[in-house]
C-alpha cells in the first residue's frame, strides 16, 4: 500500500479534514469529486492551470499541518 493511500485512509474520518476541504472547496468553487466521476474529475482539471491546482494543494496541506499534526509538537523531549 502506498503512502498517499495509507494516509488518506487515516485521514478520512478526521472532522478536521472534512471542514478543511469544505472551506477549500466553498473558496475555490470546486464540488466534491469521486474517483469514479472521471469526467468531473478531467473538467475540473482542465478549468484551471498546473499552477493554480498546486497552489490549492499547498493551501490544504498548510492547514493540515496547521489543525492535524501528525507528529506531537513535544516530539523532541520524547526522543533525547
């Protein structure tokens, strides 16, 4: 299994996620998309440019790192 794949399992029943994506989306005007809506999917894609699409990325990942992180901000005491 991959590491996206792992990860995106954990992090689907996160509330946080679901509201950051919800705000991404509501900001963005993007609707939810399936794997299995292929054309959405491709439309989407195709409305904006690789540039914009890698900023919305950042954006998501900077709040996640922001409301969900993965490793404990006192990690450090834990490993000396």
């Amino acid at each position: 299994m991959s590491e996206t794949k792992f990860l995106g399992i954990l992090l689907l029943d996160i509330p946080e996620l679901q509201e950051i994506l919800s705000t991404i989306r509501e900001k963005h005007n993007t609707p939810p998309v399936l794997p299995e809506n292929v054309q959405l999917a491709k439309t989407l894609f195709e409305e904006r440019t690789a540039e914009e699409w890698r900023a919305i990325r950042d954006e998501i990942e900077s709040e996640l790192r922001v409301k969900i992180p993965l490793v404990p901000a006192n990690i450090g005491a834990h490993l000396r």
